[in-house]
C-alpha cells in the first residue's frame, strides 16, 4: 500500500502520478495568485468569500500530501525535518494558526504561505538541479556569506572613522553605519547616506570594488555546481 502510494505522490512514471504532480503544481500557482489578489483593498465581500474558499481547498489538499508523505516516508522524523518537510509544512501552517483569529493581529503569519512556491521545486527538474547544485555547494556559500558578514564589519568601521566628525547624524556609530556598509558592499547605493569627506570617499571606492567581486563570487559557485549537477545527472542517464 505505501508504494502505491509513494509511487502517486512521488513519481511521475504512471499516469496518476503525472496527474497528481500537474494537479499539485496548479493549485500552488492558484493559491499564490489568490494570496496576491487578497491584498487589493476594494474587494467585494464576495469575492472574499470566494477567495477564501479556494485557499480553504489548496490548504486540504496540501494538508492531506503532507501527511501521505509522512506515512510513506522511510524515516518520518527525518523528512518532517528536511528541506521539503519544513516547507510543506509552513506553506499549511498559516491557515490552521489563522483558524478562529483575526489575521490582522496576525499579517505576518501571512507572508509563510509563500513558502508555498517553494514546493513548486519538488515538481520541476530545472528546480531541482538548482536544489542539487546549493545543498553540493554550501560550505563555499556558508564561507562565502562568513567572508561577507566580515567585510560588512570592516567597512562599517571603517566609514565610521572617517565620516562621524563630519556627519554625527548619519554615522554616530558603527551599528548606524552597518546601513551604509551593505547597501555599498552589494552595489544597491540608495543615495541615502554616503560619505563626504576625501578619506570617506576614497575608502568607499575601494569598498565598492570589493562590493562587485562579492556580487559576483556566488554566482560563479552556484553556475560550476549547477553545470557539475547537470553534467552528473547526463552521464547518470
């Protein structure tokens, strides 16, 4: 019986799998369409009601694939624990949290069913190469995001030092510089604060080389994983 099923939810070999998957990967669309539509403010009562009925049938139908994979699954502790577990599981949770309570007390609650494109990845190939390609890559990302978080640092300190005898409102301290830091380190530069001083800006040149080369360091890792992954799953086939 628990092959069958497994079969169903998690092949696409028989025909009632390949409907299942397709049928799966419609009312997730639906739902983050519905959840994008709820949050124009001149709705008719109807059309809420409407909107709420389809969030009500998306949320039964993902509440009853979530529980089937946890019967099939070999080990249930680990994959409520896994990446697809604990996505499926908080692309249901907002609704049953929200049952008998006022969402407004509640919105953020409301952003996890987003969380719902994210199951789109178990259903898509391309999606689950780049899955592939971040979980084989992720002690270069995690050194890369720790290399990060330091330059971050560095140039929050840095900026302070030259700018706060100039601008005591933008850069009192190096916590209020950190804004300056990420926003140059990732090249976003709102104009909002910057530097005005010839060390300030001379220091924010440099930053800013820095700031491309660490835009594109991630990229370069996830582009080599990704063809390695894809290049894998060829000879494989």
């Amino acid at each position: 019986m628990k092959e069958k099923i497994r079969d169903v939810i998690d092949g696409n070999e028989t025909l009632l799998g390949r409907f299942v998957s397709f049928f799966i990967q419609f009312l997730i669309l639906l739902s983050i369409i519905t959840f994008s539509i709820e949050t124009i403010p001149t709705l008719k009562p109807q059309t809420r009601v409407i909107l709420r009925s389809i969030e009500f049938i998306c949320v039964m139908v993902f509440t009853i694939e979530y529980l089937l994979r946890i019967y099939v699954a070999e080990n249930k502790f680990k994959f409520i624990f896994s990446f697809f577990g604990i996505i499926d599981f908080l692309a249901i949770l907002p609704f049953y949290v929200a049952v008998g309570i006022d969402l407004r007390s509640l919105r953020a609650l409301r952003f996890l069913r987003l969380f719902r494109i994210l199951k789109l990845v178990r259903y898509n190939k391309a999606l689950n190469q780049f899955s592939r390609a971040i979980k084989s890559s992720k002690e270069q990302i995690f050194l890369f995001i720790f290399v990060t978080l330091i330059l971050i640092y560095f140039a929050a300190v840095g900026i302070y030092y030259f700018e706060n005898e100039a601008q005591p409102e933008h850069f009192s301290s190096i916590f209020d510089s950190l804004w300056w830091a990420i926003i140059t380190l990732t090249t976003v530069g709102y104009g909002d604060v910057y530097p005005i001083t010839v060390g300030g800006r001379v220091f924010t040149f440099f930053i800013l080389m820095i700031g491309l080369g660490i835009v594109a360091i991630p990229t370069g890792i996830i582009s080599s994983a990704l063809t390695t992954s894809v290049d894998k799953e060829n000879s494989e086939d």
